[in-house]
C-alpha cells in the first residue's frame, strides 16, 4: 500500500488524488506550490516507474501545471524532481510571479514558511475544484 512520506505529510495539505498521483499543498502561502506524489511503493527516482506509469506521471503532472497557470494567473511554472531532503519520489509543480518573495531565485529556504489559514485554503480549493472536473477526486474536507 501506498505511503506518504513524514516529512511530505508534515510539511503539506492534502488536496486529493488524480489517477496516479496523490496532489498536495505546500503549507506555504507565498506561492501555489503544489507536490505530486505518484502512489506506488518504495520509489526515489522517476526511472524507477513503469513506462505506462511515467506517462501517466507527465501527463498529470503538465495538466495540473497548465491548470495551476491558468487559475491562479502565475508568470512561470517551476516543476522539480529534487529529493534531496525527501526521497520519495514527488514532483514539485511551483507558480511564480515576478513578484514572489524568492523571485527570481529558487523557492527554497528564502524566505521562512507561513502557513495557509483555513480560509486561504478554502480559496485554493475552491479554484481547483474549479478547475479540475474531470480524472480528479477531492480528498480535502475543505475542498468538498
């Protein structure tokens, strides 16, 4: 069975599933930075997936960054597979604007992590559920 890891849980909100990926929430409010999580066991590296997977990873993962560009009108997308700290295998899916906090730096330990309240969540839901209608289940108790 699939397992999140601590640190990713501690760290995240959960938003919901696509068909391969568990999508979560940076607690971080500075930016909509959005980690995908491919639910299979024990992976570090994405060459570890199956092809059928890997496909199915990409495609999730470029529809959610055009869906998180168009809905919450960012400049630049950044997707990472780092790891470094996590080894689990997630992707991160970050919006940028020119006027973020870390621009035009990495995200990364610029600026000390503010966590979402339950409305600003409510919000990020409620843009999602938006925007995501189909191949998507809200896990969420705010988002349902």
């Amino acid at each position: 069975m699939f397992e999140l890891d601590a640190r990713l849980q501690a760290d995240t909100l959960l938003v919901g599933d696509f068909k391969l990926c568990r999508l979560l929430l940076m607690n971080d409010n500075h930016y909509p930075w959005f980690i995908l999580v491919p639910k299979r066991r024990n992976l570090t590296e994405v060459f570890q997936l199956k092809t059928e997977d890997q496909e199915q990873m990409w495609r999730e993962v470029s529809a959610f960054a055009e869906t998180l560009k168009d809905t919450f009108n960012v400049e630049k997308i950044n997707i990472a597979t780092l790891g470094n700290v996590v080894s689990q295998l997630h992707i991160h899916v970050i919006g940028r604007k020119t006027t973020d906090a870390a621009w035009p730096g990495p995200v990364w330990g610029k600026v000390e992590a503010q966590a979402y309240s339950a409305e600003q969540m409510k919000v990020v839901c409620e843009k999602l559920r938006m925007a995501l209608t189909e191949n998507f289940e809200f896990l969420n108790k705010v988002a349902q």
